[in-house]
C-alpha cells in the first residue's frame, strides 16, 4: 500500500487463467487492474510486490519465480522498475535486476526491502547472521553494501516487509516467524 499524490495504492498477487503462474494487480481505489510487465518477463511467476517512491516517481519491486521442470525446484530473483500508467493501466517501465549474490537465478532472493535515502535507491538485503545488509543500487549496478549488527527482535527473524518515511526517520513494517526456514 502506498499514497502516491492523492491516491492510495495497493498491490497484490493473483492466479491468472487458473495457471500455477501468479501476476501482480493494481488498484487505486475505483478499479484493479493486472500490472503489464516488459514482454521478455511472460514466463515468470511475479509476486511479492512493493510500492516505494524515488524522485518522486512510483517505483516497484518484485520477486519473479520459474521452476525447474524435472525437479520443481524454484528460483527466484528480485528485480525493481518504473510505474506509468496511460490510458487508464499500469506499465513496469524496465526490469532492472541488480547484480548482487546470488540474484541470478542461481538461488532463492526474496524480501528485499526497498527505501529511498538521500536520493538514491536502497534495499535492506538481510537481517540475520549476527548482521544486517543494506545495499544502495544505481539500475542493475551495488555502488555501495553497508554492514551492521542485525536488528533484534525477540519473537523471531524479520523478513521482508515496507519501509516507510516519517519524518527524518524512517518505520519499518515486517513479519517474521519462530523457528528455522
């Protein structure tokens, strides 16, 4: 859910033409309508959708899913774009993947959490292991990976979730679970 000029977003996920593939879908609060990715993202699964704003323009990020056929065996990237709407539906402008870890297909990424900070781009990558990761990407490009102690949370790990500014600061929104993965 963002507030982007007067309207209040929100996004979800859904199963179009009773296919196991998921799609992402917009509504503004008069109709939902099905978010239209770049044409080289057909065969992906698109889900986990985030709303956050840079300079201004409303921005995306998303996880795309594929399966191995033979094993079923999920990979996953995250990758960001660009919202425009013309003539009444939403467009992801570009997929821009950033080339960080194992985001290329090699793994399972999800849960980046995205921000805006100082005018440039930045995703809280993980909170586990003694640290957290915040990364700050220019398109595809890290030009900058910050370490610090993880964030504590006593009843089990934070995963994923919404940054949001308040003022000078900024309120994070996330769930979690006790236990192992």
């Amino acid at each position: 859910i963002i507030k982007h000029g007067d309207v209040t977003l929100t996004a979800h996920r859904f199963h179009p033409k009773r296919s196991w593939k998921t799609a992402l879908a917009i509504n503004d609060g008069q109709a939902t309508s099905e978010i239209i990715f770049p044409d080289e993202l057909k065969d992906f699964t698109k889900e986990d959708a985030r709303f956050f704003h840079h300079e201004g323009k409303l921005m995306l990020t998303y996880v795309l899913a594929k399966a191995e056929p033979v094993s079923n065996v999920f990979r996953t990237v995250v990758g960001y774009g660009m919202l425009v709407q013309r003539e009444g539906r939403w467009y992801l402008d570009k997929h821009i993947q950033p080339v960080f870890r194992n985001n290329d297909w090699s793994g399972v990424q999800k849960n980046w959490c995205p921000f805006e900070y100082d005018g440039k781009i930045h995703f809280i990558y993980a909170n586990h292991f003694k640290e957290q990761i915040v990364i700050q990407v220019d398109g595809e490009k890290v030009t900058q990976e910050i370490k610090s102690p993880e964030s504590k949370w006593d009843y089990g790990e934070i995963r994923g979730g919404i940054i949001v500014p308040k003022g000078d600061k900024f309120l994070r929104f996330f769930h979690s679970r006790q236990g192992g993965d």
